[in-house]
C-alpha cells in the first residue's frame, strides 16, 4: 500500500504525534509534537500529554464538524 501526503495532510503528520507505550496495562494516544517532554532525573523518557478530545482534528477521528446556524 503507498500513501501520499497532500499539503493540507503534512501539517497534521507534523503537528500531531502517536504515543504508544507497551508495558504492562499500556496505553497508546495522539499528542502535540511541539510539547515533547524531555526525560527523569534517571534518564527514563517522560510520557507526552494526551491531546484532549477537543484537541484531535476531525480529519482524524472521523467526525463530521458541527454547523451551529
């Protein structure tokens, strides 16, 4: 399968991050990639913040804007 990444998709590639973490009871969300934490006093890579549900575009959720007339 090829993809081809259109100007108005680069921004989001660029913007937006997936977080997976796959340790014992994981988790995997998108993030901001401008808001990348660095790591602990140990060296052990901090997690990034979950983008809010608010926050994720709709070209990735699937949902259809919401027109207030």
């Amino acid at each position: 399968m090829k993809y081809q990444v259109t100007d108005k998709w680069e921004g989001i590639v660029w913007q937006y991050g997936l977080h997976l973490e796959a340790t014992l009871g994981g988790h995997c969300y998108l993030f901001d990639a401008d808001e990348v934490p660095g790591a602990d006093d140990v060296g052990t890579p901090l997690c990034p913040k979950p983008l809010e549900s608010w926050e994720i575009p709709v070209e990735l959720v699937g949902r259809k804007p919401k027109f207030i007339a």
